[in-house]
C-alpha cells in the first residue's frame, strides 16, 4: 500500500500565488514606469494579501518551508534591477567611500570640491550624460551632475547606518555600484524573516512572519532601493524579542542600535517597557538604550570637524515637520484642527499613546504596545516616504494585525502616488487606513466581549498577565520567575488569545 505524497492544496494555491507574486514584482522593477508602476505594485499587494490568506489553511508541516521558499524568492526581486524609486542608495555609497578615505561623512556636504578626487563617472556623470538624463540628476554647477539627492547638504544618516555603509563598501568588489548595497540589504531582509519565523515558533503562529517575509515592501524598498531601514527593523526586532524574554539589557542594547540606524526606532521604547513600573527595570532598557546612541556618536564626534546631526534639523523643515502648512505632514489632524495646533496634537496624541503602552501594556508581547505606538505615530505624522514603513510591516509581523499593514499602503500611495492623487487623495488614503484599523477594533473588543472575554483594546493586559508583571516587579534583580518560562515554552501569556 502506497501513501499518497501529493501536496495538499492549499498549499499548491499558495505556492501558486507566490509565483505570481515573484513574477510580478519582475516585472515592476524591470519594466513598469508611471502609473503603469503604481498599478503593478497595487497588483503585487493584492496577490500578496491573497498568499496570506491562502497560508491560512496550509497544514502546520509546511508552513515553515514554505515561508522561507517565499522570503528567498521574494526578496531575490529586488536585485533585478537598478533603484527605482529612491536616490538614497547613492549617498549610501559615496558616505562609505568618504569614509573609506578617512575623512568623517559628517564634515563635506558631496558638492564640496574638497572631495572632487573621491568622484567617480558612476555617482557624478559628465556633461554629456547630464544633458541626457538631466531628470533624475542633481546639477554641480561646474557642468557635472550626480546622482546623490540634495548633494549641497551635509549626510542625515546616524552612525550605526554610516558603520553600514563603510562595511559595505569594504567588502564591495570595484566596479560593484548598486549591487553591493541592494545584496547587503537582501541579506538583511531575509535576517528578519529568519529571525521572525525562529521567534514565532515559539512565541506565536510563524504564518505571522509571511506578513513581511511575502509583503512587496521589502524587495522595493528594503533591497531594490536598499534603504537603511531594514537595518534599523532587524535591530528593533532583536530588542523586543530579547526583551520578551526578560534580556533587558540587552534588549536596550539593540534597542539603542536601532535608534542610532535609523532614528524612528526611538518610538519603540514605551513598547519596550510595556507595563514595566520598577525604576530599575526601566532604567534597564531605557538607560542601555540612549548609552549605546550615544556611545555610537562618539567616535564621529572626535573625528569630526562639523555636526554629526547633519541635515537633520534642515529635513524636518523641508518636509513640514515644523510647520504644518508648509508641506503635507499633519494630513488627518488638519481635517479638524488648526495648521497651528497640528503639531501640538501629534506630540499630545503620541505621548497619550506611549504612556498608554507602558502604563497598561503586555509585559510579554512588547511588539503590541510597539505596535500601538508606531503606526500611532505614522497616522498622526502622514509621513509621505513609503520605506519609513519597513518598520510598521515587521511589528506587523509579530503582534499578528494585519489591519495596520493599511498604514503601510498610504504611505506607499503618499510617496509614489502624490503627484496624481494629491494631497486630498493622500489624506484620503490614511484616512482609510485609519477607519480600517478603528473598524477591526471595534469587531475585534466586541468579540472578546460577547465571548466572556475581559477587555479588546490594544495594548491591555489580562488579570493573569497582570499577576505575573507583579509578580516580576517584586522578584529580585534577576527578574526572573518561574510562570513567564512556561508561558514562553506554552507559546502565548495564559488568559489571552494568540490573535489578540
């Protein structure tokens, strides 16, 4: 008698749709421009929606196989091409070939003739391909051009991106150009997906991690376009697992990586400290936390002649950070408020948030209070950068609401779409994100309601959760108790539902 080894169909659907999925993503970086772009990539996020809700009903022996099979030939999509819809690839490269030569990035905006001999055909073409492809190029003034974006300001990136950037250039082969950053950066996304799926395994559903392994996102923006982001969210992932598991020092310690990466991981901290009140305990995370930004820094603070913030206060400026009529930042709270009051809000509604997240949060699901904090802020600011969003798709990924990967898709239509939609048209597009996210909490408290459950609202801890952070809060300098190991090994804190 022979067994039948035919695959299950779900997951041949699945595999199916992935290989739609990859092929399309091809075909968008390879030949899509203009709206024939915008319509791909809408099209690559419906397949992909179809994919994760197709992995639903693979039996459990294939979902882990599965999920990588698709990480590697997702993220192999963005290597097929030059960056596409991103120029911040090329200062990448010419901060760590500055650096190479010994000279901070910091200190020389690449206009500066100081540098000329650093000049290569590749990032400042002569004038004849100038004057060929002038639009997707920054005039010199002296007849050359380049490819870097705002080449008379000084870099924005914090030093652990300008680490990445040395590191990649230092392992690069001559000639390499693009390829060295977009392979670097595919080696990191797949990281994530690895690190993902080798927590959720233990922690959680590992179809979870499909929700970044699969999203177009990140062979786009993470590896076509190679934007440091995916550094930062491979950092930030690590601290809220390590966390998690009580390693809060070392949580802090990535923690702090992630904000000296990027910058925006700085709003994962009330998650961090999700439903922590001892003085010590916060001082674990919080305090590792802003040493290690600041021990990063220091190196670049001797060896630099000029700020190491860089460009930093003059980018907030220049997309409305600082005032709200000036750009279209503030979309949502300026339906309602005052250009004025838009800022004040968003620093209100934020800080309201985080201090939601860390005086009621899940001391065993920091990613949820993450979560909160994160796409709270992204609604409030209406970013209009669709990478900034990297960061959203992995706490996505973890806590398991994929309502908020709604947020994801406004900013990709903020970024890509702006031109055509307007500023209506985006404001239009978080809104829906919003009402999507505020529609699945209302479905999701009623629920747990009408099931006898206590409580729906993000972020909130059961009774028992509760008990055991108490419990934590009186334990010895350790913080270690025996209920939250089993609850680790058990797969989700007892009292609460895994898709909660």
């Amino acid at each position: 008698m022979t067994s039948d080894r035919r695959l299950p169909l779900p997951v041949v659907v699945t595999t199916l749709l992935l290989s739609l999925l990859a092929a399309s993503l091809v075909l968008l970086l390879r030949a899509a421009h203009g709206t024939a772009f915008l319509a791909g990539y809408a099209g690559a996020w419906a397949v992909f929606a179809a994919a994760a809700v197709a992995l639903r009903r693979v039996p459990g022996r294939h979902v882990v196989p599965l999920v990588l099979a698709g990480a590697v030939a997702v993220t192999a999509t963005g290597l097929v091409a030059a960056p596409r819809t991103s120029t911040d690839s090329y200062r990448y490269a010419w901060d760590g070939r500055v650096q190479a030569s010994g000279v901070s990035p910091y200190d020389h905006a690449p206009a500066d003739p100081a540098l000329a001999g650093l000049r290569d055909d590749w990032l400042f073409p002569g004038a004849a391909v100038c004057g060929r492809d002038g639009a997707g190029l920054a005039p010199l003034g002296d007849g050359r051009c380049t490819r870097i974006n705002r080449p008379a300001v000084h870099t924005i990136y914090p030093p652990v991106a300008e680490g990445w950037f040395l590191l990649v250039h230092a392992l690069s082969p001559d000639g390499v150009r693009h390829k060295g950053l977009q392979v670097g950066s595919a080696v990191l996304a797949l990281a994530v997906s690895g690190l993902l799926l080798g927590f959720l395994r233990r922690r959680g559903d590992p179809r979870q991690a499909a929700l970044w392994a699969w999203c177009p996102a990140v062979p786009v923006e993470a590896v076509d376009n190679a934007h440091v982001d995916v550094l930062a969210v491979l950092l930030s992932v690590g601290a809220l697992a390590l966390v998690a598991r009580r390693r809060r020092v070392r949580g802090g310690v990535l923690l702090g990586l992630a904000v000296a990466a990027k910058l925006l991981p700085a709003v994962l901290l009330p998650g961090a400290l999700s439903g922590v009140r001892r003085a010590r305990t916060v001082a674990a995370v919080a305090l590792t936390a802003a040493a290690t930004v600041a021990l990063t820094y220091l190196p670049y603070v001797f060896l630099s002649d000029a700020s190491v913030l860089g460009y930093l206060s003059g980018y907030a400026r220049e997309e409305g950070y600082d005032d709200a009529g000036a750009g279209g930042r503030y979309a949502l709270l300026r339906l309602v408020l005052p250009d004025a009051w838009a800022l004040p809000a968003a620093l209100l509604g934020v800080a309201a948030v985080s201090a939601w997240v860390w005086w009621r949060g899940d001391p065993e699901r920091p990613w949820q209070g993450a979560l909160s904090t994160t796409s709270t802020t992204f609604l409030l600011l209406t970013p209009g950068y669709s990478w900034y969003a990297l960061l959203l798709v992995a706490l996505v990924a973890l806590d398991g609401r994929w309502e908020w990967l709604g947020v994801a898709v406004a900013g990709a239509a903020a970024y890509l779409a702006g031109p055509v939609i307007g500023t209506v048209g985006v404001t239009a597009a978080y809104g829906a994100a919003g009402g999507v996210v505020c529609g699945m909490w209302w479905t999701r408290r009623r629920k747990v309601g009408g099931s006898g459950g206590g409580g729906g609202a993000p972020g909130r801890r059961s009774t028992a959760t509760r008990t055991r952070a108490d419990a934590e809060e009186r334990a010895p300098a350790t913080g270690r108790t025996g209920a939250p190991e089993r609850t680790e090994r058990s797969g989700a804190p007892a009292g609460r539902r895994p898709d909660q």
